[in-house]
C-alpha cells in the first residue's frame, strides 16, 4: 500500500504527541482509545479541507514485530512496530520518502524535530499546528475540561498562608520521627 498517493503536501502527526497537547495532560488507559479516535476524525476534517495527506502514527500497544497501516477516511494510521517505537517509524518514513521537502511533520519532540529537518523535511510544533487547525476548521486547539463537581479552588495552587501552614506540618512531622543511625 502506498502512503503516499499523488498528493502534493504530506503532513505526518507524531499521533500521541498531538493528542497530549489537544488534552493538555496524561489520559486514562480507558479513554486513550476514544481520543484517538477523535483525533484522526479531527485530522480527516483537515484532510478534507486543506487537500493535505495526513498520515498520523501511534505507538502500538506492544511488541507486534512490524508496524500497521489502515486507513480512516482520508486520513492513514499507522502503529509503530513495537512499543514506544512511534518516533523511529516517523523518521524511517521522512528518510525513506523520495522528496522530504514535500512533508511536514507535527511533533514537539526535540529530537525526531531535528532528524525530520535534517532529511529536509518542514517540521511544526503540536501547539502551534493545533492552533493551525482550529484556524482552518474553526475548532478550539484544546479539548474543552469536563466539568467538576468539586470546586475550583481543589485545582488552584495553594496560597502562602497554606504553604505556610504545611510547612509547619511537615516540620512537626519530622521531628516526631526517629533518626536512623548510619
């Protein structure tokens, strides 16, 4: 199969990279799947109207020996080989693609950035391409929170009278326990 039709602009999406970014944190097992899901829907959307390849690629969930491709839509999903092996299969497409100046890669990882400019292929930040993509589909470049049923101050820093007082607890704390002799 190849992933690389005859479009003239490839854009190739470090797939867990964008999706961290879009949510601003860390996920749970049972809804990675989910986002994923509305992630590629996402980035059909900007295939469709930016007439853009998109290829997106995930890390697999283990060690399956060879990376997957399938397509959604417009868009090709491909799972690296092994586990956490997301940032060798984007820099093994952009080395091995015939004119690298014709991709542009999403990630915000220093070092596979570095080897897709190195190739000669255009690289940009996941932020910054969130914020290309909520320009041209209208879209907010975060997932909106879920509401909360506890209030907002659980999630605000502590204040300094709050830091003072933990402080004060954890010193009191630790006098109270014994030293060890070395």
């Amino acid at each position: 199969m190849d992933l690389f039709q005859s479009i003239t602009v490839i854009t190739i999406v470090d797939g867990y990279n964008l999706l961290f970014a879009r949510i601003e944190g860390s996920i749970d097992i049972d809804v990675a799947e989910r986002a994923r899901e509305d992630l590629v829907r996402l980035l059909n959307r900007y295939a469709a109207a930016t007439g853009s390849g998109v290829i997106v690629v995930f890390d697999s969930s283990g060690n399956v020996g060879h990376s997957s491709r399938q397509r959604s839509g417009l868009v090709t999903v491909v799972y690296a080989h092994k586990a956490g092996k997301a940032d060798e299969e984007i820099i093994r497409i952009v080395s091995n693609y015939k004119n690298p100046s014709e991709l542009r890669v999403v990630t915000s990882d220093n070092r596979v950035a570095y080897a897709c400019k190195h190739a000669r292929a255009a690289t940009i930040g996941s932020r910054d391409f969130l914020d290309l993509l909520g320009e041209t589909l209208d879209v907010p470049s975060q997932q909106q929170e879920e509401p909360r049923d506890e209030p907002d101050q659980k999630y605000s820093p502590p204040n300094s009278q709050e830091v003072q007082y933990w402080l004060k607890q954890f010193s009191k704390a630790d006098e109270k326990t014994p030293k060890k002799n070395g």
